[in-house]
C-alpha cells in the first residue's frame, strides 16, 4: 500500500461477532489491493472487537470509541480521517466479492463525471438480486419514491464530498444514506454498477429493522423534499394521503384523490418547465404513482355501490377515463350487484 492509498475502506461496527469475520476477510481478500481499512467500533459489548484484534494486516486501522455515540457519528469521523482518493463503503454483517475494488476503481476511473457508484447486491440466503437503476438520470427519479442506492455497495470521490461539504446528517438516522444521496444527486452524477459486488445480510439486529418507524417517517421527509425542488409548496398531507384509512368518507376520498392526482399532474406540467427530473423517466414516475392510487381505491371494499358510481360521474368524473374501459366496466358491473355477492 501507498502512503496515500487509492481506496479507504470505512466500516463502522457494532456487536456483530457473529459475522464480522467474513466481513473483514472479504475486504482484505480484494484483488485490488491498495487500500487503508478503517474500522471503527461503536464501544461494542460483544467479541467483535477482539475478532478485529486477532488479525495482523497493517492495512487495518481499528478505532475504538470509548462510549456508544451512533452509527452517523463513526461514518462523519471517518470521513474526515480517510486519506484515499476514494471512499468505499462497507458494513460488519455483509460481504464484498473479490473483484468489488477492482470493478469500482476502474469504473470511476473511466467515467470522471461520476462521482459515486453503487453496486447490485444479492441478499444472502435468496435468489433475487436487487433491482436498481444504473444510470443518473434514472437513479434521480427513483430515489423520490425509495433508496436506490445500496449504502455498502457504494464507492465515491473523496474530493468531491469536500468540495461540497457533504457528510452524513444525524437526525436523519437510520436513513441517513438516503437523506444524503437526495441531497448528492443535484450537485453531482450517480451510477449503479450493474454486477452483483456485494452479498447483502438481513437479521433482526440491524438498526433498520429496529428503527423502522423512523426509517419510515424520514423517508416520507426526503421525498417531499425531493418533489418541492419542483413545487416548493407541495402539501405533505395531501401527498401521502391515505385512501386505505379505515372510517372515512367515500365523497371524502374522491375529493382526496381528485385533488392528488391533479398535484401529480401538476408535478409534470411544471417539472418539464424547470427540467428538474428527466421528463419520459418523471412522467413515468408520475403515471405509476397514479395507477397504484386508483388500485388502492378500487381495493377498498365499501366503493362498489351505485350510489358510489354516480359519485364519482360527479366528484371525479376522469377516474374511469384514467381507470380505462376493462377495469371500468367491472368496475360498474360489481357495484350493480356487490350486495348480492356480500350476502
């Protein structure tokens, strides 16, 4: 290794004796071998750190924190004492294949305008491999609806992130990753590789998992956020409108749907004036939002009912014309005789 090396490989851990060692040797057994490999314990309570203890790589660098201070705390520390000219990323329970650096390394190197890459992956334990997308433009519009940039997978120019002051936000946390790519993807240009370099592990002890509720809360935030780069003043409550929500008024719910789906229209209209997302990839983003609407509403038991129908002729009367003549007419035929079928 280099006295400045190429890659610094940042993995904050925290008590996960039980897979840390595959994680680490999955690093070091990297073709491409020019690398620093920061650790950064999280004042573990298990083996973990003794595990790290036991090798003797000069490549590792262990940092043990003498008290619990949070996963965004390690990843920021680490940002700021890396010394490669790029940054890979790395968790205590996945495992890197081989030729992970390698693939990586050469990618930005050949592509200067990207500044991160991210990586297919494969949960480990299932066949399915994940389904992202490759290109910028198309990573931008994807990320308003969830992340789709796998946070190990990835590799960025460290230079770049110091340019514009990017770290990781800690009231953003467990989403943390996804709050910053939201904010990455107006200043710079994104990829995702699209080879599976990573071998993803899901448990019960991920913060994820246990933080769910606020995983949740903070994506809604980014995508609002993500949305008033188009309208500024987009109605939070109105976007996430729930028709599914037990107890509500029908008429209530058509007047909600109407006054959503005209937002979404807007969001097209104005967003092809700015140019803020790709307009075909946007516009497709946007018919999809509209599609799984109307299939909410139409899951609803307590629509299918004449008087219901001539509510919507009246309240909403593009909802068949959206809906298209098939569902339509079983739409109708199921309102004529939904209460025979019930009894």
């Amino acid at each position: 290794m280099s006295s400045i090396p190429k890659i610094t490989v940042l993995m904050p851990v925290y008590n996960c004796e039980l897979y840390i060692k595959e994680a680490v040797d999955s690093i070091l057994n990297q073709t491409f071998s020019d690398f620093e490999f920061i650790i950064i314990d999280d004042a573990s309570s298990d083996a973990t750190v003794s595990i790290i203890k036991a090798y003797d790589d000069p490549r590792i660098q262990l940092i043990q924190k003498p008290q619990n201070s949070g996963y965004t705390n390690s990843l920021n520390h680490g940002l700021t004492i890396a010394k490669g000219e790029y940054i890979a990323r790395m968790d205590g329970d996945d495992i890197s294949l081989p030729e992970r650096f390698a693939k990586q390394v050469d990618f930005l190197d050949t592509n200067l305008d990207v500044v991160l890459c991210g990586t297919l992956y494969q949960v480990i334990g299932e066949k399915k491999v994940c389904d992202h997308p490759l290109i910028h433009d198309e990573i931008k519009v994807k990320l308003i609806s969830g992340c789709y940039i796998a946070h190990p997978t990835i590799m960025f120019v460290k230079a770049k992130f110091d340019e514009h002051k990017l770290a990781y936000d800690s009231e953003m946390e467990p989403a943390e990753d996804y709050e910053l790519w939201s904010r990455l993807v107006f200043l710079e240009k994104t990829a995702n590789i699209g080879q599976v370099l990573l071998y993803y592990r899901v448990h019960n002890q991920q913060v994820s998992r246990i933080r769910n509720e606020k995983q949740i809360k903070v994506a809604h935030q980014v995508r609002i956020t993500m949305l008033q780069k188009v309208i500024p003043q987009l109605d939070k409550e109105l976007y996430f409108f729930d028709i599914q929500k037990q107890g509500l008024n029908l008429e209530f719910i058509l007047k909600k749907l109407k006054r959503k789906v005209n937002l979404l229209d807007s969001l097209i209209l104005i967003n092809g004036k700015k140019g803020i997302y790709e307009h075909r990839m946007f516009l497709q983003f946007i018919n999809n939002e509209k599609k799984r609407l109307y299939k909410l509403y139409q899951e609803r038991d307590d629509v299918y009912s004449f008087t219901n129908v001539c509510q919507i002729l009246i309240i909403f009367p593009l909802f068949f014309k959206k809906v298209g003549l098939k569902k339509t007419g079983k739409f109708v035929i199921k309102s004529i005789f939904y209460k025979k079928n019930k009894k």
